[in-house]
C-alpha cells in the first residue's frame, strides 16, 4: 500500500515537472497579432467605463453605480427576482409574474413580455461570484456588465474577420468595432439592455453557421457548429427582438445560394439543425411559447427548408419523369398549403408588417411609436457621424466580396445590404449595423492594402527605362499608399476631434439628470427626487408621471406607477397623457380611477426661467398627440364621459402656436400657450414650479408676460388640488452650464377635490 503511494505521488511530481518544461511556441507573427490583439481588447475595456468618472464620490471614496436610460432597469429588476427566486423560476414554479407596481392597477405580465436571455446570463457570473465571497452591489455588477459584453463582441468579431479574411480582417475589424461610437453607446458601463448580448449573439451565430457550411471540414465536425449555432440562434430568441434581422438574413442566404445554384446537402443539414434546435427553444421562451411556431415570422422558415427538400429530392431524381411529377405534386401541395393558412387567417397580416418595415414612414400612423426619438429615420449626418470616412472602404469591400462570392462572401453581402437598409430606416439598428459595417470595412481596407503590402514585400527589381509605356509601380509609392490609408483612419478616429472619445466620455443618464450634456459633476436633482420618494413614500404610494420616468420610480424610488417605459398598454399611456393635457377637474377624474396619490412632472430652465426644452416642456407635444388619438369618439371609462369630441384635441394645436417673432428674450422665436394650453394640468405643473425657483431665486417670471395677455395671473396658473409634496432643484441652487433641472413632486389633495 505505501509503496503504491509512494509510486502515484512520484507520478504526480513527475507530471508537475513536464509541465514546468512545457514551452509554448509562436511565431513573430502569432505574437504580434496576440499582442495586437490584446491591446484592442484593453482598449475596447477601458473605453467603456469612462462614465465610471460621474459614479465616484471623491469625498466618500465610494463608487455608487447606476443604470443609464430607463430599459436597463426593467433588465434589473428581471435580474434580481431570477437570483431571489432561482434560475427556473420561470420555466414552471411562477408562470405568471403580473407585476401591478409598473403597470397599477391592473399590472402586465412581465414574463410574458420581456426577453430573459440578458437577465439569465448575467445572473450566472454574478451568482458565481457571489458564492466566492465577493461583496458586490447587484447594481454595480449590472452597470459593468456591458463593458464586458462589448469586449467579448470585439473579441468573437476577431475570429469571424479571421474566418472570413484572414488575420488583418480580423484585427481591423476588432478595432473598428471597439471604436464604434454607436456600440460605445451601447455597451458602455449602465448600458444594461438586449443590444448587450444581442450583438455578441449575432456574431457567434454567424461564426458558427458558416463554419458548419465549409466544406473542407468532416461532416461530423459541420453537424457540431450547426448544433451550436442552432444553441446560439435559441439565445438569440430569447435575447433581443433583433433576432428576426438573423433569421431574415440567414434565409435570404439560403435562397440566393439555391438560386446561383450552390445547394449542397451540407446546407440542408446545417439549416435543418440550425433552425431545428433554435425553434425548439424558442418553445421555452415565455415570451414566445409554443405558439411562436405558428407565426408569419416563421412560415418562410418552413417554406426555405421545403424548398431545400424539394432540392435534395430533385437531385435524387435522374428520371424527367419522375421529377415532372414531383414538380406538379408539390406545386398543388404549396398552393393548398397557402389557401389553407390564407383561410385560418395566418397570412393576411404578412403584407401589412413587410410595408411596415420597408417602408418606415408607416410608423408616422402611431405617435406613440414616433416619440421615440430612437425609432425615427437615421439623418445622413447622423449615419456619417457614426462611421465617417469608413464608409469608403465599407462601399469598396463589395467589389472584392463580389469578385468570389463564396458561401461566406454572400453571407457578408446580405449582412451589409440589409443592415445598411434597417440602420438607415430606424436610428436604433445603427448599433446592428456596427459590427457588420467592421467586417465589411476591415475586408475594404485589407483588399486595397494588398497589392501594395505584396509590392513591399518584393525584392528590388533594375529594368531599364523604355521611351515608351508604364513603368512598374516602385515600393515609394506603395509605401505612401499605406500611409495615405493611415492618415484616412486616423481623421476618422482621432482628428479633427476625437468623436470616439467624446461618445465614451458621457455619464449614464440619470448622473445626467436626463439632461443632454457632460456635467463637470453629477446632476444631484433626480437622485435626490427619487431618494426623497424612497425615505417618505410607502412601496404602494401610487405616482403618476410620463411614462419615460416609469422604471425610474419604480426600481429607484420604490414606489408604484401607472406606466413603465414600455409599450404594452397603449391606453393607458394615452389616458396618462390625457391627464396631463386635460385641465384639473378632468385630469382628478381620470386619476381617480388609477387611484393615484402624487403626480410628477420634470421640467428644465435657464437661469433668467426660459424653458429650454429638455423636459417635459419638449414632451408635452407628444403628451397630446398620443392622447389626441382618441379624437374620434367621446373618451369615456366606465360609461363616465370626461370630455366630448367636440371639445377634444387632435394635437398640440389646440394648445397654442409656434411663434417665430425674434425678440431679446427668444431671439429663436418662442410657443405661445393659449387659455386652454394654460389651463391644461402639464402646464400648470411645469409652471407652477418654474415660477416657485424664480420667486426664491429672485428672478422675473417670463411668462408673466403670456398671463397678461390672456388676463390670466398667478392665482390661476398655481394648481388648486394639486400640492408641493417635493421640488428638486428649487431650493438648491444648483445650474449645470446654465441649465436648471427641477423635478416637481406634487400629492393631490382628493379632500379638497371631493369637498368641492
């Protein structure tokens, strides 16, 4: 027995010290390129967490991180009740999540309408550490996570240009892709939304769907990646609505790769796997269920693989015969199918969502949906900002992709055409296009580079001078070709302002006050709104406010609100904002119905009390759009008419006008309010505490002069049910680059209104 001990530890040392012998070789080339590599990764990294800058308290010397915009909250709150209540908490012991603080009274299915793959997958690394004893905020872990998720995308982006062209490919497209103004945005710390995972989804789908297409590989080897990329695409379902754009492309590919006549039986296998495992899990997803496989979204799915079928069969079959009467069965089978689908109704709405995606001036029909200021049509200079001068080289990679248009070729081309048409149909899908736009720009550069790199790298030839015809390019000249592509980048990274920096250097939006500027400090009047509500307000304290604001109350101020940021109750956001556009006695009996007790309005000015737009005095246009949707009929909650159609609104119109007269105080012209806008209960709120800060900053209230002239006075604009509960920023004195910000805070006063 000992000497058997004696022997396996012998063993066990003899093993440590191979290893301690162990070398790993690589060439100069594979050193530089790792090296190269690894510095545009720190890079990507420590880019991101620029807005870490606004999270320091150098008094405290504590770091209190938050989330930016108001999505990433919602993914908080999934988050934290995935971690409190177990990763499987939704796949059968709590169905149903009707969440009533967001959405009161009646609340909204959470589960039923959130993607969980963000939440899961960040719960996992956090729980991780958890167990190890590490002491982190789930918040601070949240607000990090996007950096680390942006550096992994510019890492899978390596290997995808690699595949695609090799080493260069992929190191320029990692750097591009690390620079991307619009994927800083995204991925920087508190960015905690899908784009997170999604884009790093999107790239390892298309890494392993076309390593299962090549076919030098094994057979078996294709069958592992298509297993992989169908795992993928599943992650991608339950991920990010962008899902749909890689299940468009992919099937685009497929059917052009049939048409150019490239079919081959490793493409039905590798598509039939694919879809197959990714469909399966979408069946999981409570978002998607079941039902998801009856879609529109999923029809061409199966139509591309019976097309595939009908590939394979016909390849099968050597006799005209027989494939005649192929053709002929399963003709009749494809126009019985439609019928049939066509008669139960699955089809009828193709048409209406392909023209709403083609054509995104259809959005115009929905205010609400144009209020986003992220789902309008991108501006050219918008589309250039974000990628500047690449754009030559992006347009340049489709000559040399065209030239081979292998399997990969195409599939980058279909990338590039169509994610070029989304970027430029809706201002969000910029940051989709990031990453294609590296692949597609690095395969430009690197195409133009290499003549003159395989210039370089030939030795001195001596020819003798002809009188007559072109003489060889000489290495003078290839050199300052690359050097002339050298200083093209460098204008569009680093000159003539670092916009790259200048998008990194920003702080998550509340730090920001909800305000668009970088502040040399942190905009206390938000945090300090929401600190008061969660210190004096109880958890079922019911808080009206514009729905932006939503998330915010809820997981910040602890308190209960009528809407979130999302959009899965569209009446009840055009009843909130009828509250606002209605006058008080309409307003309380709307509210009377959601049961609210306070109402919040956030509203910025200058430091002589103009408005400047930032808050709800540039949100209100949209306030009565959105409720002027009802026009058409009287807006009436159990059978109680509020207000007649006669007397209803279309738009802001009905409020006032644009006046464009130039005078000292507007010198850009100004709205002027009329009687009902002045009456209407935004404006009595924004008023009321704008002229609060005027009186205790001693500053002269501009709009005294619009009261005059609609024989109004101060006594009619302050709110008569509606109380100061809290005013952030009346009192403090604080103005950010002449920007005042004040969150109002007002409890209604239901005694006074019933007892009038």
């Amino acid at each position: 027995m000992k000497i058997s001990k004696l022997l396996s530890k012998e063993r066990f040392f003899s093993y440590l010290r191979g290893l301690g012998k162990l070398r790993i070789k690589l060439s100069h080339s594979s050193l530089l390129t790792l090296s190269a590599l690894m510095l545009i990764l720190s890079v990507a990294f420590i880019i991101r967490l620029f807005p870490l800058r606004w999270e320091i308290d150098p008094q405290a010397g504590t770091v209190q991180l938050y989330l930016s915009e108001f999505d990433p909250y919602h993914q908080y709150r999934l988050t934290e009740r995935i971690l409190r209540n177990g990763f499987a908490f939704w796949a059968w012991s709590d169905l149903d999540w009707i969440d009533s603080r967001s959405w009161h009274p009646k609340g909204v299915d959470l589960l039923k309408m959130s993607y969980l793959g963000l939440p899961l997958t960040a719960a996992l690394p956090y729980s991780i550490i958890s167990s190890l004893g590490v002491n982190l905020r789930l918040m601070d872990f949240c607000a990090i996570f996007p950096a680390i998720m942006g550096l992994l995308a510019c890492l899978m982006i390596y290997f995808l240009g690699k595949d695609v062209g090799g080493k260069p490919v992929g190191l320029f497209a990692s750097l591009f892709l690390a620079l991307s103004p619009s994927y800083i945005q995204r991925t920087q710390v508190g960015f905690f939304d899908d784009e997170t995972v999604g884009v790093f989804a999107l790239l390892l789908f298309s890494l392993l769907f076309l390593r299962a297409l090549e076919k030098s590989r094994p057979l078996v080897s294709s069958v592992k990646y298509a297993l992989a990329s169908g795992l993928v695409l599943g992650y991608f379902f339950s991920s990010w609505g962008a899902s749909y754009f890689a299940v468009g492309v992919t099937l685009l590919f497929v059917f052009l790769s049939i048409l150019i006549k490239r079919y081959s039986h490793r493409l039905l296998l590798s598509y039939s796997l694919t879809f197959g495992v990714g469909l399966w899990i979408t069946t999981w997803i409570p978002k998607l269920t079941p039902t998801y496989l009856t879609s529109n979204v999923i029809f061409p799915v199966a139509g591309i693989f019976a097309l595939l079928c009908f590939c394979e069969v016909f390849r099968v079959l050597t006799s005209s015969k027989w494939r005649t009467i192929f053709v002929i069965v399963l003709f009749v089978m494809l126009v019985g199918s439609f019928s049939i689908l066509w008669q139960f109704g699955y089809m009828r709405n193709v048409a209406g969502k392909f023209i709403s995606v083609v054509n995104p001036l259809v959005r115009g029909d929905s205010p609400l949906i144009e209020s986003v200021a992220e789902h309008r049509i991108s501006a050219w200079g918008s589309i250039y900002y974000d990628f500047g001068v690449g754009i030559i080289f992006f347009v340049a990679s489709f000559f040399f992709l065209l030239r081979d248009p292998n399997d990969k070729y195409l599939f980058l081309l279909i990338l590039g055409l169509t994610s070029l048409y989304f970027a430029c149909s809706m201002v969000r899908l910029l940051v989709l296009m990031a990453p294609i736009f590296s692949l597609l720009a690095s395969v430009g550069i690197v195409g133009i580079l290499k003549p003159f790199s395989t210039l370089l790298k030939e030795t001195p030839r001596i020819s003798m001078k002809k009188k007559y015809g072109l003489q060889p390019v000489g290495k003078e000249f290839s050199g300052g070709a690359v050097f002339l592509i050298f200083l093209v980048l460098m204008t569009h990274f680093a000159f003539p302002m670092p916009k790259v920096y200048k998008q990194a250097w920003s702080p998550v939006t509340i730090s920001a006050g909800s305000l668009p500027i970088a502040p040399s400090e942190p905009v206390r009047e938000w945090l300090d709104a929401l600190s008061w509500m969660r210190s004096n307000l109880e958890a079922t304290s019911v808080v009206c406010s514009w729905w932006d604001y939503g998330y915010w109350l809820t997981v910040l101020g602890n308190v209960t609100t009528l809407a979130d940021n999302g959009t899965v109750n569209r009446t009840q956001i055009e009843n909130i904002g009828f509250t606002f556009m209605a006058n008080e006695t309409q307003a309380l009996q709307m509210l009377e119905l959601y049961q609210a007790e306070y109402i919040l309005v956030f509203t910025a000015i200058d430091t002589v009390g103009r408005w400047i737009g930032y808050g709800d005095e540039g949100k209100w246009m949209w306030m009565a759009r959105i409720s002027g949707k009802e026009k058409a009929q009287d807006r009436f909650i159990n059978d109680y008419s509020f207000i007649k159609k006669e007397n209803s609104w279309t738009n802001e119109s009905s409020f006032g006008f644009y006046n464009d007269t130039q005078t000292d105080l507007y010198p850009q012209g100004k709205w002027d309010w009329n009687e009902r806008g002045m009456t209407s209960t935004v404006y009595k709120l924004m008023a009321w505490g704008k002229h609060s800060w005027c009186e205790k900053n001693g500053v002269g209230d501009p709009e005294q002069l619009e009261w005059d002239k609609n024989n109004l006075n101060i006594e009619d604009i302050e709110p008569e049910y509606f109380e100061e509960a809290y005013f952030a920023g009346v009192d403090s004195g604080n103005n950010y680059g002449n920007i005042v910000p004040l969150i109002c805070l007002y409890e209604i006063n239901w005694q006074k209104y019933y007892s009038s």
